[in-house]
C-alpha cells in the first residue's frame, strides 16, 4: 500500500566539498523533480517535494535511511532532519538525528 508524503529535509553542518554529492544522495531518496524545490545556502540545504511512500517503508524507516545515505556521502556525522506530513492521515512527524543518533546508527564514535 502506497501513502502520500510530504518530505521536508534540512541539513546543517555538512562539508561543502560534499554539497553537489549530498543533494544527489537525498534527490536519489525523493521525488524533488519541480524547479526550486532544493536549495543550498547559508551552509544549509532544504529540499521538499511530494511523492508516494510504498514498499511497506514507513515514514520512519524512510527518514532513517536519509539520514544514513547523507551521512555515507558526507564521510561523517552532519545535521539531517526530515519533517514527513502524510497528507492522507495528519498529523506530521519530525525526525532529528543528532551524534548520538549518527554514533549508533552508523556504528561510530562522533
């Protein structure tokens, strides 16, 4: 069963040389297909775009596995947050991934 989304990521803290390899990472995740729907400034990328979550992958599941694909490009630990609006069945849920979360995740110290 299919669930419609929106999926607001931001991320912080990241290394610049990393920012074109990052919005891959995350485009590679999402549908974020209309113009102007990522941006990067200020040391801060946002993207946010609308598509169907399917394959039984919650919402949960989906923002972890962000989080652990920017991390892989990032080479380490940066700021990931992922805000998931089923705009089927409100409310949203936001998810936060801080060092420690990086640390138990990704199986390293920060």
């Amino acid at each position: 069963m299919s669930r419609y989304y929106s999926m607001t990521i931001t991320i912080g803290d990241y290394s610049p040389k990393h920012e074109r390899a990052i919005i891959e990472a995350i485009s590679k995740e999402w549908n974020f297909s209309d113009p102007g729907t990522i941006s990067a400034r200020d040391g801060e990328i946002r993207a946010q775009g609308e598509d169907f979550l399917s394959g039984g992958d919650t919402d949960e599941d989906f923002s972890e596995g962000v989080a652990r694909s920017v991390w892989k490009v990032n080479d380490g630990f940066c700021d990931v947050e992922v805000t998931a609006t089923c705009l089927e069945d409100l409310p949203t849920e936001f998810y936060s991934f801080d060092g420690e979360a990086y640390a138990e995740m990704m199986g390293k110290a920060v």
